[in-house]
C-alpha cells in the first residue's frame, strides 16, 4: 500500500518530465511567475518604448559592434577624428594617441605615447588632483592641419600643451610622429580640466576654441590662435561676467558661410552659461548660440585683442504648455549639424537636458540657421533699472550695424574691424546679447524621454533615402553607455511621429558615452568612452525577422524586404522592387505574407487541472500590443481572453493560475502594430486529470541515497534566489533550476556516505 507521501517523492523524481509537460505545483508556479513577470497588463497603452533592445553580448555575437583591442579601464576615449577623404581614424586618450583603419579599427593600430612630463604630474598631485583621472595627458584635440599633419593638444596634468603630428606612410605602413621642437603652451586652445565642456574648431589654419583660460576654470572665453604668419595673434572674448560669456561650457564651433560674399563668413559656435537674467541673485543656466565674423581682426582701444563682432542669442528648447507656462530644456549637451544642398543652411539638431530637481529629462530639438540669423538680426537687448534686467534696446543704433563684418562691396571705407567707429566698439562692447531667443522649427521637441534612467548626452544624424522620401536618422547618446536609435516622421497633417527603432547597449559596463562619429561611407558609427571605442554598425535588418510583414514594420529606413529576406536598402539598386513603408508600417499593401497562417510557430501544451499553466509568447517588437484569442472544441469563432484573478496577461504570455477542464482548446497569441494585426503562435492546450498523470509514472521506492523532500518554504527561497539572476526564458530557468538540484542531490549523497563512515568508526572504536 502506498503511503500519502509516495506521490510526492515520485513527483520530486521526475520534476524535469512534468515540467516538460508545462505545469508546476499551483502555490510555486504562481509564485515564480508573479515575480518573474511583475505582471503589467498587455492590454494597456504602449509607452513610447524601443522597438528593439539589444544588450552588449547580442551585439557583439551578431558583430553588430567591434570594441577597440586598446580599450582600457579609465583611457577616456573622449577625442575622434575622422578622416574619411584620407581613411583614417585618429582617437586621442589618456597619454597616447592612437591610428586606425576606420573599415576595421582593429588591423594594425599605431599608438604613439605622449605622457605628460614626471614634474607636471607631481605639481598636479601638489594641488590636490586626482592622480589617475585628472594628472595625466587627456588629448582634447585633434585637427586636421594639411594633408600630412595634425595639429594635436592634451591637458598635461593640467598645464595644456600642443604640437603638430606628422602622419607618415598609408594604410597598413603608416604611423604617426610627434614633432617635440613644436610644442607650446595650450592656455586657450586646450583645457586644463580633462572632465571639461570644450568646443574647437580649425579652419584655414586658424584654431578657435572655447575653454577656461585658467587653472581654476573662472575665465570662460572663446578665442583664435595659430594662423599663418605674421598674422599670429590671440583674439578672444571681452571678461565681463555681466555682458559677454560667464561660466561658460562651450559645446562646438562651426564655420558657416552667411552669404555668397566670403566677407561674411562667421565662426557660429554653441554653448551654455550662468545667468542673472532675473535678478542679481538668481542664477539659472541658459544655453547659447554665438557668432563672430572669421575676418574680425579685433578693435582699438577697449577692444584692442578682443571680438569686435561677437553676439549671442538664447537657444530655446521647450514643451508649451497651458496657460502659456513652458517646460524649459535648458542645459545644452551637444550639437550636430547636418548638411543640406545649400551649405549655408546645414539644419542644427541640439541635445538638450532639464535643470529641473523635480524631474529629470532630455530632449532633441531642430532649428533652421534662417532663423538664427534672423534673430541676429533683429533687435539688441539692454540693461536697465535697479535690478539690471535685460529689455529691447529701443535707442539709435550706430553705423555699421553691430556685428556685421567689414567688407569693401558694404562699406569701401571699412576695410578692417580696426576701421569700426568708437560709438560701434562701445555699443557692442555692453549689448552682444539679442533680444529674441531661437526657437525650433516644429515649436517643440521632435523627440523628448522623461523621467528615464538616463539622460541623452550625444547625437549624431544620418539623412537616409527610403522608399517614400529622405528621412534623419539619430543615434542618440546616453550616460549609461546605450545608443538610441530614433527616426521623427512627419505625417501628412504636420504631427510628428517619434519612433525609437533600437536601444543598443554598446559598452560591456554602463558608463557615460563621450564622443560619437558617424560615417555614412562605411555606415559605422565610432562611440568613445572613458574605458574604450567601439565601432556599431548603422543597421542590422536582420534581427528584425524573416518575413515581409516583420520589415515593413520595422519601419528602419535603412532596411527593406528583398523578396527573400529583411536587408539593407539601397535606391540605386537595380534588384527587383524593394518593400518598405516608414511613413506608416503598413505591410497590407505591400507583402503577401500577411495572412493568418503564414510564418505562425505551432505547439502543444499538457497541463493537469487544478495546477498552473503558462504560454509563453514574446513579440519580437516591444511596441506591439499582444492579444490572446481562445478557439474552444465545437466552436465556430474565436473569443478574446479578458484577464480575471485566475487569468493573468503578462509581458511574456499568458498564466491560466489553476486549469480548469474548459481551459482546453486553441489559443492565439496575436500581435497588433500600427493598426495591423497578425498571428504570432497558435497553441493547443490538453488539459489532464490527476487520474491520468499517476497512471503514467513508474512504481518507485524510496532509495535511503535520496536527500529529504525539500520544504515548501525552502522551495519558495529557492525561487527568489534563482530570479536574483535575470534568465531570458522560462526554459532557462528550468535548466538552472535543475542543475543546481543535481548539485544538491549530489552534497546529499556525499552527506550521506560521509555518515556511514563516522557510524563504520566509531563501531570500530
């Protein structure tokens, strides 16, 4: 006669085969499930969410991304610069700067050393820095000088230093040497701090930075060094903490032509600073876009040395809101500009960050440099009253108008900023900030995350050709090491669409990302850190499926269905006709894999009634909205399952708590994005008695080699324990589950024959 027990220990016996058959102890598997899931409802509203996330591993097995072999631990890969006409990839880090192929940054990368001198460091330590993350040589700069030379600065523990490097040989033969009798002082050039905002640029041999001109960081100022001789002079911004720049962190510089007269060429450079707009004891930061004109020579007298023709404007990036109350995006963290036909309008994307301390935020906002130059143009600001608030200056303005570059075709008389009327320095010496602020082009962000576990940092921007039109593609940045991958489509009614294609973990440890190059030529996107470089591919169709329907919906302009499988899109391609819709993912009218029954995964399920049961159904885009459907025997339609307190709809599928005879029939797990729907898995589910499972299991007996049924609360720690490590599935779990009870076992067994040698013992005593 069978004892109550004997049910138990076969059960414990043979787990892996009921767990095969899908069904668990009712109390457990909920238990697991519960918090496995955390349970939210299908059914509710998608959140703007990344239709693909791909982790570190995934990408580096699907050599999605390449890390750099140099990578190592604090390096602060934070410098790129690419060379795309040359194909060559210089990277400046910590001590050393580094040569690379951009079609592989892997194939014989040259690395000079440039340590900064054992004095410098030790004078560094003197003052109180950080030894291994402040007093070494941080290369902050890295400009393309002529064909052969580079023109390259570090911080030098800090006391920032520059000199020209001369690249010798091609491709594999090349190298990089150092010429030390050009060294010179970097104050001006190069930053003192390697953890400071900075911004340069070099054009026409001429190098303009912006960057704290001293050891503690006070004097915020943007200048013009090198040049060719004799035309070497510094000339910089005015110290005036109340006018001109104060505490500034400058972001970037760009040279940009205003008009077909080369005379009103102008350095356009972007930053954020302190403000006492308000009043003299609030302070607020706000974010700037300046301008001087790239022939301005300085002035005479109060301007001698200085900018004669620099002016900022407020760059607004903000959420409208009622009762006219915005929601300010104020501290800018990068720029990038995008080319258009007319290089004189390339179109400004700005990444923004909130100051707020009750939410924290980004946001991409895109402005047209009309409209920058039309608020250069338009009316002065001017402080006046007791608390020296900034109003529209309504009084005369001077001639020439203040900011505008000399050229003879203007004015034959001005030949030279030196040539500017007093009343003009003066003036603008006490009014470089304009009245309007830039505001984007759309009025509003094209895309925003709020109250994210990161905050963007970077951005660069790809314009893609699709199959209905051109469409920006942004990788954004983020201070966890991830790159969001975000497309903004306009719809025919002028809303936008903001859709984030993939979030790709690109760093094996999350850590803040510093620099990113895009190369539409080799389509890599080259993403520095402060432990390394990784080279990302710009696009991986195949991860998004193997059919047409799963393409279409993907909406990635750099990807279309082939007729054979989901690949990279190219409009000169004389192959038959591509499938693709990114204005509005619909695959109806463009596959002929739609219909139900075509790529649907079938399976079939066993559970016991009374007990658990789950099935498991993920949808390879986290934007779909997942419904399950219920086809009972006799019945001639479907009914959709509406989730009760014993039915439960989770992320990951559907946990029916305990079966109940009725359960049994078939289930459709369906997938609804952008108004289409399609089948993802049909699954019949058995439902068995008690009477028909204990048929099936073999007489057993009690083996005194068996450790102890394991207690239920132990088993309950068991689970928590194992969902400490996070599994991608159900069946991984099992197999961890199993493997960590055959070690159990196994100490149970050597337990027990540890015993009967201490009993075989002490009988011999």
């Amino acid at each position: 006669m069978k004892t109550a027990e004997e049910p138990d220990k076969q059960r414990q016996r043979s787990r892996h085969h009921h767990l095969r058959m899908g069904w668990f102890s009712s109390v457990w598997w909920s238990t697991l499930v519960m918090l496995f899931f955390s349970l939210p409802e299908v059914n509710s509203k998608k959140e703007s969410v990344p239709r693909v996330k791909l982790g570190y591993k995934e990408l580096i097995h699907s050599r999605s991304v390449v890390p750099f072999v140099g990578s190592s631990e604090g390096q602060r890969f934070q410098t790129v610069l690419l060379d795309e006409e040359r194909s060559r990839l210089l990277l400046g880090a910590k001590d050393h700067i580094y040569l690379m192929d951009p079609d592989d940054i892997n194939k014989h990368p040259k690395k000079l050393s440039w340590p900064a001198p054992r004095d410098r460091v030790d004078m560094c330590i003197l003052a109180g820095k950080n030894p291994l993350t402040e007093c070494a040589n941080f290369i902050r700069v890295l400009h393309s000088y002529n064909r052969s030379h580079v023109y390259a600065c570090g911080t030098g523990a800090f006391h920032p230093t520059c000199a020209f490097l001369e690249v010798k040989g091609h491709k594999e033969d090349s190298w990089l040497h150092l010429h030390s009798n050009t060294m010179e002082s970097g104050r001006m050039k190069c930053p003192f701090d390697p953890h400071q905002p900075f911004a340069s640029v070099l054009t026409d041999q001429y190098l303009y930075a912006g960057t704290a001109s001293d050891f503690l960081g006070k004097d915020s100022t943007f200048s013009r060094s090198l040049g060719p001789p004799p035309d070497q002079q510094y000339i910089r911004t005015d110290i005036s903490e109340d006018y001109w720049i104060n505490e500034g962190k400058f972001i970037s510089a760009h040279p940009i032509a205003d008009t077909y007269n080369p005379d009103d060429d102008k350095i356009y450079f972007f930053f954020r600073e302190a403000s006492r707009d308000g009043s003299t004891t609030d302070k607020s930061v706000l974010s700037r876009v300046a301008r001087i004109c790239r022939n301005d020579v300085g002035g005479l007298r109060s301007l001698t040395n200085k900018w004669t023709t620099f002016l900022k404007a407020r760059l607004v990036c903000s959420i409208p809101g009622p009762d006219g109350v915005d929601t300010h995006f104020d501290e800018l963290q990068d720029i990038f500009l995008l080319p258009s036909r007319d290089e004189r309008n390339p179109t400004v994307y700005g990444v923004f960050t909130t100051t707020s301390s009750i939410f924290k935020g980004s946001a991409v906002c895109v402005y047209n440099m009309e409209d920058i130059r039309a608020v250069f143009n338009g009316p002065y600001s001017h402080k006046e009253g007791p608390d020296h608030r900034w109003v529209e200056y309504e009084g005369r303005i001077p001639y020439p108008r203040p900011g505008t570059c000399p050229s003879r075709t203007y004015d034959p008389h001005i030949k030279t900023t030196k040539d500017f009327p007093d009343e003009v320095i003066s003036f603008i010496r006490l009014h470089p900030l304009m009245y309007r602020s830039v505001h984007p082009m759309t009025g509003r962000p094209v895309f925003t995350r709020i109250n994210t576990e990161y905050r963007l940092t970077q951005i660069v921007v790809d314009r893609v050709a699709a199959e209905d039109g051109q469409y920006a593609v942004m990788f954004l940045g983020t201070d966890t090491g991830s790159v969001l991958k975000v497309v903004s489509i306009t719809q025919e009614n002028w809303s936008t669409e903001e859709i984030i294609l993939e979030e790709l973990q690109v760093f094996k440890s999350p850590s803040p990302i510093l620099n990113m190059e895009i190369s539409s030529k080799q389509q890599q996107l080259f993403v520095g850190g402060s432990d390394g470089l990784v080279q990302v591919s710009l696009h991986r169709c195949h991860i998004y499926g193997q059919g047409c329907a799963e393409c279409c919906l993907a909406r990635d302009p750099y990807c279309a269905w082939d007729g054979t499988q989901c690949s990279r899109y190219i409009p000169a391609s004389k192959r038959r006709a591509r499938r693709q819709d990114i204005k509005h993912g619909d695959p109806s009218s463009h596959c002929w894999d739609t219909e139900d029954g075509r790529n649907v995964e079938e399976k079939v399920l066993y559970g016991v009634e009374s007990n658990s049961s789950f099935l498991e159904c993920v949808s390879k885009s986290q934007q779909a909205l997942i419904r399950w459907f219920i086809l009972k025997p006799g019945a001639d339609h479907r009914q959709e399952i509406k989730p009760d307190e014993r039915v439960l709809i989770t992320e990951r599928g559907l946990l029916i708590r305990w079966l109940q005879r009725s359960d049994a029939g078939s289930y459709f797990c369906t997938s609804q994005e952008h108004r289409f729907t399609r089948t993802l898995l049909h699954l019949s589910l058995h439902v068995l008695d008690h009477g028909q499972i204990q048929a099936h299991q073999p007489a057993t007996r009690e083996s005194s080699d068996n450790p102890p049924v394991t207690e239920p609360r132990q088993r309950y720690k068991d689970y928590l324990r194992m969902l400490s490590v996070p599994v991608r599935s159900l069946d991984e779990y099992c197999e961890t589950l199993w493997h960590k009870e055959k070690k159990q076992k196994q100490k149970g067994k050597w337990k027990h024959v540890q015993e009967l040698r201490k009993s075989r013992n002490r009988r011999h005593h």
